[in-house]
C-alpha cells in the first residue's frame, strides 16, 4: 500500500504542477498579449488539463470548475477591455 501512494502522489504532483503551470501561462498571456485568438486558444488547452486533472482525481470536480470559471472570467474581461 506504501508503494501504491507514493505512486500516486507522484503523479497526482505531476499533474497539480502541470494545472499551475497552464494557469500561470494564461495569466500572463492576458496581461501580455493582446491577440484575443491567441488567448483563448491557450484558455482552451488550461480547460482540458484541467479537466482531465479532475477526471484522474488529481483535484477535486469543483476545484476544477472553479479554476475553469475564474480563468474564462479572466479572459473574457481581458477581451472587452
């Protein structure tokens, strides 16, 4: 049982980084880059990590929807302004 959960929490670790990493990236492609198109192919691909994430129970389904909903919030906000 000891070796099934480092596994897992290796690559549950893996996985979090990831979801950070995307999320970070699509912060900073708002405040950066001023192609909309661009941006929300970008938000596209964080939505699939993130989902997928949850679907591996990496993160929790609302913690997931939760990131999905704050970064499409984000981007849209970017887009009007």
């Amino acid at each position: 049982r000891a070796r099934q959960s480092e596994q897992k929490r290796l690559r549950n670790k893996i996985v979090k980084t990831r979801v950070k990493n995307v999320v970070k990236s699509i912060r900073t492609a708002v405040q950066e880059t001023p192609d909309p198109e661009a941006i929300l192919k970008e938000l596209n691909f964080a939505k699939s990590v993130i989902a997928k994430s949850s679907k591996r129970n990496a993160i929790h389904k609302k913690t997931a929807s939760r990131k999905i909903s704050r970064l499409t919030k984000l981007v849209n906000a970017s887009r009007k302004s």
